[in-house]
C-alpha cells in the first residue's frame, strides 16, 4: 500500500501546501465574521453591543466543535500511520455522533436560556431582545457548524486540504451574500435586523456542511463513511476525549476569559465591551492564518508520530515556527499603523475610535508571544499531550488575564486594561517553553526512524 504523503513528502511544501488552503479560508472566514459586525453596526449601536455580549456563547460552540475535533483529528492521524484503517474509521464515526450530542447541548440552551443569559450583563430592552433572538437562531440551528467541523477534519487527514477550503468559502461566501439581504430586508426578503445575521450564519454552515460531506464521499479514500456505521465505541471516545476534552477546556477558558472581560469593561461603558468584540473580529484576521498553519501541523505531526520519525516532527515544527512568526509581525504592524481605519469599518468617530485605537495598537504588542504559543499548544495536542494546552490555556487566561486586567482597572483608566493581554502573553509562553522541554525529552527525543 501506497504511504500517505504526510509521511514522505518534504516537509515545508508539505506543510505549507497543506496550510496554504486551510488559511485563505480561515481568512473568508474572518471577513465574514467581519463584515457580520459592519452590516450590524449599521443597524445601531444597541445591535453591535448586542453581538458582542453573543459572542462568547458562540465562541464556546467552536470550543466544543473544534475541541472534539481536535481529538478526532489526532487520533485518526495516528490510527492512519499505524496503517490500521479500521480503527480510523471508527474513530470518524464516533466524532460524528459527538458532534450530533453536543449540539443538542447547546440547542437546549438557546431555546429556553437566551434572555435569562442577556439579563446578566444588561438592562438595556434593545441590547437584550436583539441579543436573545441573535443567540437562540445560532445557537439552535447550529448542527450545521458541528458536522461541518467535523467533516473538515476528516477530509484534512488526506491532506487534501483544498476541500476543506472549498467548504469553508462557499458556507462564508453564501452568509457574506445573505448578511445584507436579511438584515435589511433587500429583494424582497423581509427586514430581521439582527436576527438576520444570525439566520445568514446557519445558512452559510449548513451549506458548507453539506458540500463537506459530499466532499468526503466523492474525495476521502483514507475514511469512509457509513450511515450503518454510526454508532458509539466507548473506547473509541475516550480516546478521542484524552485530547479532546483538555482542548475543549482549554478553548472553552477563552469564552470565560471574554465573559470576565466583558464584566469588567462594563464598569467603564457598553462602548468598552464593543471594542473587545470589535477587536475579536479584527484579530481574526491575523490569528486565523496562523490556526490554519497549525489545523496542518496537527495531522502531520500524529501521523509522523505514529510512524515514529523524529525528524520530520522537528522539521514541521520548526517551519510552524518561523511562518507564524512571520504572520504576527505583519499582523502587529497593521494594528499599530492603521487602528483608526480598521475601527472605522464599524463606526466614525466618538468614543470608539478614543477607547479603540489605544487598545488596537497595545493588545498588538502580544501578537508575536501569541502565536508562538499557539504552534506549541497544537504541537502538544498532536503528540497525545492535550493536557499541556489546557494548562497553557488556563494560566495564560485564568490564572493571568483576568486578575490583571482587574487589578489594572482599579485606577479607572480603562488603557491600562488591555495590558494584560500583553504581560499575559509574555508570561505564558514562558510556561510554554517549559512543557515543550518535557514533552521532547518524554515523546520526541528517543522516537526510532527519520
């Protein structure tokens, strides 16, 4: 049998190759995110808010889904270059009905929890009524998203990553055509105002969702899906779940980390917490390159440690190194030039442009630890070690961000505020540096082959 090219092609046009698709769709997916928030904007500032409270609730859906996914992707990578098909295909299985129970999750919540959740953070009836019918549509049509997560990741396996971008541009492209009709009612459709956005979202993921899945019947010869074939392996699970469920923790803390950040801006004004969302959006456009370079480096990674070759692994991780680097400098020298014109997408002017500009240009200064931070974690979580990410996850956010930022609070400049993201970044990919030692002494160091 013929070995997968994650085994013997040379690494950097591997990898590049590889991440190449996955980035140019993780970025359409930013700008769709993006251009959500300008159409919004346009609405009023009560919807703009209204999204951002939204925002770590949907965040915690991708937590979920990509978590899960993550865990589905490692393992499957390995049982790949273990050359045992059968297992690989079990575990594809298992992650699809996964995606299926925690949607459910969620489903529930949108349904009956969404203006319980707004009462929390305000008592403006525009924000809160705006926001609940934004949250309940994502939150409840959002099988779509799981599925099409999933999907992706085992189409990514055959490092045939060019569909995975093929999904992800036309769910993005079809919710950046609806985004405007919806909202504002054009061609007839009738006008939804913020729940107009949210209805072009699912929209967009189940229409990816399904071009995905026939995309992995028609190109995916490495995992072959059967409807008779879905049901759960209690052992297949806990394996997917021994990476996964850190990586969902560890995601998840971000959607924590934004909930605390949020009531803690909220002491200064709503228009503070529209600029952490704004900036959510906008650094998308940076970071999402850089995920996109790591979604490759995770199954190339497994399958290479699967098959037991050192050098490759060093070599992939390496290069992960040097692009995402590269990303970052370019991603800080935008925010630091062009803050005012970026926060002018959604807003001329007022306080948003004197609370955003400082906060563009001082959370960029982290950028560079960042994403170094990032390629480590996801080299953690390719080599079984899911439980170093949630620890870098959990210090960096629990542990840093939000005591500082509290702490800088307390003088009542909200500038000082963003430093945190900063001195959290440092900090933490200092611990980082300390786990990736370990891990190549225990995982790497003694591997047999090349």
């Amino acid at each position: 049998m013929k070995e997968n090219i994650m085994g013997t092609k040379p690494m950097a046009p591997l990898l590049l190759g590889m991440a190449f698709p996955i980035m140019i769709s993780m970025l359409v997916q930013a700008l769709y995110n993006v251009v959500d928030s300008i159409f919004v904007a346009r609405l009023s500032d009560a919807a703009l808010t209204a999204v951002s409270f939204a925002y770590p609730v949907q965040m915690l859906t991708i937590s979920v889904s990509v978590g899960t996914s993550i865990g589905v992707n490692a393992l499957l990578s390995r049982r790949l270059g273990e050359g045992d098909r059968k297992a690989a295909d079990r575990v594809a299985h298992n992650g699809l009905l996964l995606m299926v129970a925690s949607w459910a999750v969620f489903a529930v919540f949108g349904l009956f929890f969404s203006e319980l959740f707004f009462s929390f953070f305000t008592k403006n009836p525009e924000v809160a009524q705006g926001g609940a019918a934004y949250l309940r549509i994502c939150l409840v049509f959002s099988l779509g998203m799981f599925l099409q997560i999933c999907l992706e990741r085992l189409i990514q396996v055959t490092g045939k990553t060019i569909y995975q971008m093929a999904s992800q541009l036309t769910g993005a492209v079809i919710n950046i055509i609806l985004d405007p009709i919806l909202i504002f009612g054009m061609f007839g459709m009738p006008k939804m105002g913020v729940a107009g956005a949210a209805a072009a979202t699912v929209i967009g993921q189940w229409i990816g969702c399904c071009v995905c899945l026939w995309l992995n019947l028609r190109h995916n010869n490495e995992v072959k899906l059967r409807i008779s074939a879905l049901r759960f392996d209690l052992p297949t699970v806990k394996s997917i779940y021994s990476v996964g469920l850190p990586s969902i923790i560890m995601q998840s803390i971000s959607s924590v980390m934004t909930f605390g950040m949020n009531f803690i801006l909220a002491g200064f004004s709503e228009t503070a917490v529209s600029v952490l969302g704004i900036y959510f959006k906008l650094q998308n456009f940076v970071f999402m390159p850089g995920f996109g370079l790591t979604s490759a480096l995770v199954p190339i990674v497994g399958y290479n440690y699967g098959a037991a070759k050192k050098q490759r692994i060093l070599a992939c991780t390496k290069i992960a190194m040097i692009s995402i680097t590269v990303i970052m400098i370019f991603g800080t020298a935008l925010f630091q030039l062009f803050p005012g014109q970026l926060l002018a997408l959604f807003n001329d002017g007022g306080d948003l442009a004197r609370i955003g500009e400082p906060a563009l240009r001082i959370i960029s200064l982290s950028f560079v630890f960042a994403g170094i931070a990032i390629v480590l974690s996801s080299l953690f979580q390719a080599l079984g070690e899911g439980l170093h990410s949630l620890l870098m996850s959990a210090f960096r956010q629990l542990v840093l961000i939000l005591p500082i930022a509290w702490l800088l609070s307390l003088p009542g400049n909200v500038n000082l505020v963003w430093y945190s993201f900063l001195i959290a970044e440092a900090v933490s990919l200092c611990f980082a540096l300390t786990l990736f030692r370990r891990s190549y002494n225990t995982k790497i160091k003694y591997l047999g082959g090349v």
